[in-house]
C-alpha cells in the first residue's frame, strides 16, 4: 500500500516541489502553475475526506474530473490532468504508490473551431450591394456569384479559365488541392451573371485580352489572390453585415446552406472536394438552432407538429 498512512501528501507536495525546481530545473513560474493544479486535487481529496491517495476509486476519480468539467475549460483540464501523471510518476518514483491511474485518463478531445457563415439573406446582401452597371461592378457580381453558386475556394475561383466553363450545361471543371479535379453544376443566377460580364465587360476592362482566365484585371491578367481580397474587402465595407467576411466564408455559407435545405452530405462532399466525409460533418453541427426547428416543426409526438 506504500507510505501513504506514515506520510501526509503535502509532504511529498512540498518534496515534489523540489524535485521540480532542483532536478527539473523548472522556471519559478512553471512550478508554481504545476503547484496551482496540483491544489485543486489535494482540495478535492480533503472536501471528500480522502486520506490514501494511492487507492482513489472510479466513482472519485469521475467526482473530481466532474468536477473540473463544470468549472475549467478543456485546455485548463488537460494541464491538470498531465500535472497529476508527473505527481504521480514522482510517486511512484518515491515508492510511495504503486499505480499512476492518471495516465489511463485521456484529455478532453480539442473542440473543433465552428466555421463563420452567413445567413442566406446575408449573402444576398452582399452580392446586391455590388453595382453591376460597370465594367468592373459585372466582373465582381459573377465573380462573388460563381463562388458562392459553387462553393469554391479563392485559389479556385481565381484560377477559373475559359475552357473550364459548359453554359450549354450549366457546369464548371475545377482543380482543386492536390490538383484533384471535379464538376460542379453553377446555379441559374450564376450562370445569368457569367455571361453578362462575359458578354458585356470582360474586353472592355482591357481590349488586349489575350488571358484564358475567366476574371482578370486592368491589365488583362488573371486577379491574384491579394486584389481578391481587396475587391472583397470593398463590398463588405459596403454591406454593413456586422461579421468578419472572408473569401472562405462563402464555401463555409454554401455547404450549410445546401445541408439546411436537405442536401445529402455526400453529395455535398463530392461537391466541395473533400476527401474525407469527416470534413463535410462538420458543417451538420453549425446550426443548431435550425436543428431544433426542424425537430419540432416534424417530430409527430411535438404540438408544432401540423396535421
């Protein structure tokens, strides 16, 4: 059972503190965080007048990770856990335990980053407040059209080329990461502003086009990805949505668009690019407000439920 009935734990604290400083050769402020998280444990053992700390039970263990889980977040919780399975290897170092059951804790998975989206009245703001009745107002409408209609990435739009485009179709090919090429059908309203810059404004930004990319710029070469940004920046300035828009933001909008609306979570796999189904599920999680909605509005056991 080792020493821990002939030696009170904030002895070995008190030895584990030294053992950190002197042999680790830890930084003041590292053994005193170390120290911080290893209160919280020793608190718990004295609230629930836990004497052996070398036998913890299952049930006292989850107790104290409850715990942390209602008052810490996940990164906080983590530094603890891995503070506790040096505590214990230094135990178990000292003779004083037999079993470090901390190491058979894992730490909280990392919460995947949710990404921004807009709501679809949103974007249609966005893309009526780009003035269509220049040359270069047509370009950015199909432009910002095309994008959301498609989902695509800015490397994709901006490397868009003429041969790549079907009207009789209605279907663009695409190269994406890793050059992996896919077809994406272009939505009606798409296809409308396309052809109107195409037909209307393409050689008049610059009658010397000689380019094979769809969207260029004053002097006829294809838009990098910098004054991508800058023709974004405008028309977001210009509609006064309160988020922070960027260009991945719209392939962001459509995929949980088409997911809201019923969309098959394969076929909006195939449709953004995605080699793994597990990078399209994450946009299942991005509105769960429309989730409860859905449930119950349909849901046949829910008063919203119309008969």
């Amino acid at each position: 059972m080792g020493k821990t009935e002939s030696k009170d734990l904030n002895y070995y604290v008190f030895k584990f503190n030294d053992y950190l400083k002197f042999e680790r050769l830890m930084l003041p402020n590292t053994v005193d965080s170390y120290l911080r998280d290893l209160k919280k444990f020793t608190d718990f053992l004295k609230s629930n007048h836990i004497k052996n700390y070398c036998e913890i039970s299952k049930e006292q263990i989850l107790n104290f990770l409850q715990g942390l889980y209602e008052k810490q977040s996940e990164s906080s919780i983590s530094r603890i856990l891995s503070t506790l399975r040096s505590f214990y290897k230094f135990l178990l170092i000292e003779g004083v335990c037999r079993k470090n059951f901390w190491i058979q804790i894992n730490n909280p998975l990392k919460p995947r980053k949710m990404p921004d989206i807009l709501k679809v009245e949103e974007v249609e703001k966005f893309l009526d407040n780009i003035p269509t009745i220049n040359k270069l107002g047509k370009r950015d409408r199909a432009m910002f059209e095309i994008l959301y209609s498609c989902g695509l990435r800015v490397s994709e739009i901006v490397n868009l080329k003429m041969q790549n485009i079907d009207f009789e179709e209605g279907m663009i090919r695409f190269k994406g990461k890793g050059e992996k090429e896919r077809i994406v059908p272009v939505g009606e309203k798409g296809i409308k502003y396309l052809q109107k810059y195409l037909g209307e404004s393409r050689y008049e930004i610059n009658s010397n086009v000689s380019s094979d990319y769809v969207f260029i710029n004053r002097s006829g070469r294809k838009i990098t990805r910098q004054g991508f940004w800058k023709i974004l920046k405008k028309y977001a300035k210009r509609s006064e949505i309160n988020k922070n828009i960027y260009p991945h933001i719209f392939r962001h909008s459509f995929a949980t668009h088409m997911i809201q609306r019923g969309a098959d979570l394969r076929i909006v796999q195939e449709l953004l690019g995605h080699s793994s189904i597990s990078t399209t599920e994450i946009y299942t999680n991005l509105d769960k407000d429309y989730i409860k909605k859905v449930y119950f509005k349909y849901h046949p056991r829910e008063k919203t439920f119309s008969k």
